[in-house]
C-alpha cells in the first residue's frame, strides 16, 4: 500500500534531520573527533613515518585500511604526498622547499597550505625525483590515483546517509582537519614558532611537548633533527600519539619499526677518548650540543650577567639563545647583538668560539673517523686550559661518551 504523499514528505524531512543514525550532538561530535584522528593517525603513521622516511614497517592489513581511509578521508595520493615531503626535507627554508614560511610568509603557509601542496603535486619533476618506492599496486594506479576526488565524495555520500543534513558539516570538518592542521599549524608554526631541543639547520619547531592533536606531529623540531626516527619524542615529559599507536601495532605483529633516534650513552668513569668515543659523539652530536647549551652557556650567562654593568646588561637579552642559535638562522641584528656580548666578556667569548669549533669537527671530519678523533682530543685539551669550570666539566662528559650502554 502506498503511502500518502505528506507521510512520504514526512520521512524524507525526518532522514534529511537525523539520517539512519539518530544521534545526540555529543555522539555526533564524538564521531568527527574519532574519524579526524584516524585521518590524523594515517597521515602520521602511513605516508609520514612508514612511507616518506622507511623508519617503519606495516602489515599489510594496517597499511591497506590507512590508504582506503585517507583516499575516503582526504583525496590525498601517496607518491605525491610522500614526494613533496621529501622534498620539504631536502630544500628545507629555501625557495624550493614547497612550504617554507621562512621564504613564503607564515600566513601563506598556515591559510593556504593545501593550496601549495596541490601546486606542488603538478610538478612532474619533484614527483619523479622524490616519490620513489610508494605502493604502485593495481588498488593504487586504478582507484586511489586515478580516481583521488571520488573518495572524498563517497564520504560525504556515506555522511548524508548517516546523519542527514548535519553530514555535510561533520564533511566539512573532516575535509578541513588535514589541511588546517598538517599543511597548516604543522609546516607553517612548526617552522616559525616554538621550542626546540635540538639546533637543526633549519628553523623546525615543537609546538607543544604533548603530540596528541597531530598525532605526535607537533614535535616537528625533533622530528627535523632525527628525520628516520619513527619515534618522534626525545625527551621523558614529551608524548607522541602516534609513537603509541605504533607500540600497539608492534605489540599486535602489524609494524616493525626501523629506527629511532640514537641514544647517548655513557660510560661513567670512562676517562680516555678513543674511536668508540668519536662515533658516539658524532652519532649523539645534537644532544651534545643541547647539553653544551645546558651545562655551559646557561650557567655562564647568569654568571656573567652578575658582573656586567647595568646599562648594558639590556643587551644580553635572550643571551642564551643567541650563542646556541643555529649561526645559518641568525639574522644581521642577531649577530650585532652576539657581537655586543662578546664584547663585554671574555668568557662567553670562549664558550662561543668553542661551540662553533665542535660543530665544525664534524662538520669537516666526520668522513674519517681519525681526524674526528684527532680533533676531539685537541678540542677537549683546549677547553680542559680554558680556566672555565663548566667547559671543563663538559670536556670531561665528552669523554665518557660510547656506542655501547653500560654492561648491567
């Protein structure tokens, strides 16, 4: 029997309102957050960690859902995604990085980022060079490549169905969650503001110790500088999500990982410098020179501050910072104001032209491995004569250094 044509009307107007799910706002809401994670998890552990850098190993059930998931969730093709980001690495902060906000502007980056990652997948060149060895399956040439837009439309379509009117909204929200928070906050804030463990080459920062909107992605200054790590925080208090996602599919047998970032060892009571101790060195330089800007140029900048004449300590402003800066991102006033310091101690004199000299050591000698040793022994000789105590105190850790931890 047929229906009336208003008790038809009526069940259309009441599925346009709830759809088959009739859900309360908080479900709803609960819904969004937990799709735009799994997008956010994809995006992280899939094409970010176990594509891009290799520092992990998928089973093939993980692996083939987070593709299925981000051609539904975000339109986005592997080859190219991993390609650009690889590129972002190799050019970083020049103007062929595709999303610098150092040679773009921030605002460029973190409201028009999605934009930049399209302009940069038409770039033939960039994908050839930079998207090798990402799936090349049928699933991939035939659906997912071909056909990347219709993905996103089928989610909507399911979103309709589901929750009627309000799908369209809870899509837009899904759609924008990727481009907001990855191509935007994450490249653009990522590499213009925050903290940074380490001194990279490049201006990466973390943006929170606490990675749980982005899936650990806001440790991106620690990420930079250990770039095959598939664990992206370093220090106790920091939290990746997607570390944690991925100890899960390890505990499971869905992932391997690969690598992490080196850890420093020591080896108290070691007091002689030898090969083991160069590599170790060199393997942990960036921690290194984290602690040499925590146990020598911290305590000798309150040192000096103390002796420093009133109407010029203004300019020892963010002293600390400066004389651990990265030298390539210094700009000319930062210099002016180094230049000042300096001027006005003799021992932050000292300090500065050490740390520089220890990063120069492997910089120039790291390809042999005598010459590094040769010059850690002089470098840490010169700073044992210094008549500082704390570059002496950091001299002698240097030499406890080792690739090997301590026998239990």
């Amino acid at each position: 029997m047929l229906l009336p044509d208003w008790a038809v009307l009526n069940a259309a107007i009441e599925w346009l309102g709830h759809g088959l799910w009739n859900l309360s706002w908080w479900e709803i809401v609960l819904y969004t957050l937990v799709t735009t994670h799994i997008t956010i998890a994809a995006v992280t552990i899939f094409l970010h960690r176990a594509q891009a850098h290799r520092s992990l190993e998928l089973h093939a059930i993980p692996s083939h859902f987070l593709r299925l998931w981000l051609w539904l969730g975000t339109g986005m093709v592997t080859k190219e995604w991993v390609a650009i980001h690889r590129k972002h690495h190799a050019k970083c902060e020049t103007v062929d990085d595709p999303h610098s906000p150092q040679t773009r502007g921030l605002d460029v980056v973190m409201w028009r980022g999605a934009e930049l990652y399209r302009a940069e997948s038409k770039n033939t060149e960039t994908i050839q060079k930079f998207g090798h060895g990402t799936p090349d399956d049928w699933v991939e040439r035939n659906v997912y490549t071909r056909y990347s837009w219709q993905g996103v439309g089928l989610m909507l379509i399911l979103n309709l169905a589901l929750f009627g009117a309000v799908g369209m909204a809870e899509w837009a929200v899904q759609m924008l969650w990727i481009p907001f928070w990855a191509a935007g906050v994450v490249n653009g804030v990522g590499h213009y503001w925050g903290y940074r463990n380490f001194e990279a080459q490049d201006a990466s920062t973390n943006l929170s110790p606490w990675g749980i909107i982005v899936g650990g992605e806001e440790l991106h200054n620690n990420h930079h500088t250990y770039p095959n790590s598939a664990k992206l925080s370093v220090k106790k208090w920091e939290f990746d999500l997607g570390w944690a996602w991925i100890k899960v599919f390890s505990f499971l047998r869905l992932a391997k990982v690969q690598r992490v970032a080196p850890i420093a060892h020591r080896v108290e009571g070691k007091g002689s410098l030898d090969m083991d101790t160069a590599m170790a060195i060199l393997n942990n330089r960036f921690q290194i020179m984290a602690q040499y800007r925590k146990l020598v140029i911290g305590p000798l900048v309150k040192q000096e501050l103390k002796k420093v004449d009133h109407s010029v300590r203004h300019q020892f402003h963010r002293a600390k910072r400066l004389l651990s800066r990265e030298t390539s991102l210094l700009e000319d006033r930062h210099h002016l104001r180094i230049q000042s310091m300096l001027e006005h101690s003799h021992a932050l004199t000292v300090i500065y032209e050490k740390r520089l000299a220890l990063q120069q050591i492997w910089l120039k000698t790291s390809s042999n491995g005598h010459d590094m040793l040769a010059a850690i022994k002089e470098w840490v000789h010169e700073a044992e004569a210094s008549g500082i105590q704390s570059l002496r105190d950091f001299a002698h850790q240097l030499k406890t250094y080792s690739l090997r931890p301590t026998a239990a």
